[in-house]
C-alpha cells in the first residue's frame, strides 16, 4: 500500500509539472480562437456575400471535419510543402505546441462563431431601437446595447465551449507534446501501470476544468447581477382628508 502510494504521489507530481503547457495551449487556442470568432460573426452579418460565403465555408470546414485530423494535417501535411520547409515559417510550424494552438484556434473559432451568431439574433430587437432611439448609432450602440446582451446571452455555451476546449488539449499528445496527457503516456511507457497513471492525470483535468466552471459561473451571476433593475424606491400612503 506504501509503495503504491508513493508511486502515486511521484506520478503527480510529473503530471503538475506538465500542467502549465496544458494551460499555454488552452490559453492562446482560447484568445485566438474568440477573436477569430468575433471577425467571423461579423462577416456572418455583413451586407456583401463574400464575408458570409467565407464564414460559412469556415464553419463547413472546420466544424465537418474530426480536430485530431486537422492537427495531423496542420504539423505533418505543412511539413511537405517546400515553401514552408524551407522559408522562414518553418520556425513556428516545426513546433508541436504552435500546431495544435493553431489547429485549435481554427476549429473552436468555428463553433464559437456560431455561439456568438446565435446570441446576436438573440439581442432583444427592443434594446436596439431604444438605443437608437437615444442617438445611439454604430460603435457606440455595439458598445453600449449590443454587446453586453450578446455577452450575457452568449456566456453559458460560451463557458462549456471552453471546458470542450480544455478537454481538446490532450489532443496534442499525439503529435509529441508533453502536456498532462503526454507525460501519463510516457510514464505509461516504463511503468506499465496504465489505471493509476490515466486516474491521477483525469483528476487533474477534472480539477482543472471545475476552477474553469467556477469562474465562469461566477462571471455569469455577475453579469445577471449587474442586468438586474434597481428597485425603486417605495411610494409612502397618500393620506385622505378627513371628512
């Protein structure tokens, strides 16, 4: 039982140590693939139909097809090309750990784009012409009106998105990384002890992802907090005169 837990506690440890490159690449998938998002929602609403032929073809693709395919084609398919071998992107795409980064920021662009479409059509239309109505127009009414409904509407799927991401990262094992899910595999390796390994590393993206949904959850009540109407003041009883 000793030598059991100690094994345990040794294989916790290499797995902490390879909790900051998990936490790097959902990181920087995650900036990325909002701000990817929010162009192509844009795109989604623009009066040309070549912003919104491009955004549809983008969710086609990258929400059709399996993500582990998309970083097998983005770290080995890219290597083929002699352009990038041997120019300088062969810096960035050498790295395993940009791959999946990019890979993740192109396909979770695609379901965020969606997440965020949706909320938009979901604005309620009174918001938008009372803004207006105040002199409200362009960037100023995204700002003020648009926006933190869109936020507010977009936040719960937004959230669980996110958890889908943090799961998604083990995904880069396959190509060498050695996040939480790349370690348990080379501990697996040497040990063969393959049940203790995948429960210390599950425990650690359960822990993970339950800081994630408690932060996120608390950012949801504060927004519903900060929508709630002030309440007014109670009106005193008129008095009747006296007959």
């Amino acid at each position: 039982m000793g030598e059991h837990l100690t094994f345990i506690g040794s294989v916790t440890a290499q797995l902490v140590r390879a909790v900051p490159v998990t936490l790097l690449i959902l990181a920087v998938s995650g900036v990325c693939a909002t701000v990817l998002a929010t162009g192509l929602t844009a795109m989604s609403v623009a009066r040309s139909p070549l912003p919104r032929l491009i955004q549809r073809t983008w969710t086609f693709l990258f929400r059709g097809t399996p993500l582990i395919l998309q970083i097998f084609m983005i770290y080995y398919g890219f290597a083929m090309v002699p352009w990038i071998r041997h120019g300088l992107l062969w810096a960035a795409f050498r790295d395993p750990v940009f791959c999946t980064c990019l890979a993740m920021t192109c396909c979770c662009s695609a379901y965020i784009a969606e997440i965020f479409r949706g909320a938009l059509a979901a604005v309620p239309r009174g918001e938008i012409e009372a803004g207006r109505a105040c002199g409200m127009t362009g960037f100023l009414l995204l700002r003020r009106v648009i926006a933190p409904s869109l936020i507010r509407i977009a936040l719960p799927s937004y959230s669980n998105e996110i958890i889908m991401m943090t799961k998604s990262t083990s995904l880069a094992s396959t190509i060498t990384v050695l996040d939480i899910t790349g370690v348990a595999q080379q501990v697996i390796a040497h040990s063969y002890r393959t049940l203790d390994v995948f429960c210390a590393a599950a425990a650690l993206y359960l822990l993970i992802n339950a800081t994630l949904s408690t932060l996120l959850t608390a950012l949801e009540r504060r927004l519903d907090v900060d929508r709630a109407p002030t309440p007014l003041a109670p009106i005193p009883p008129t008095l009747e005169p006296l007959s």
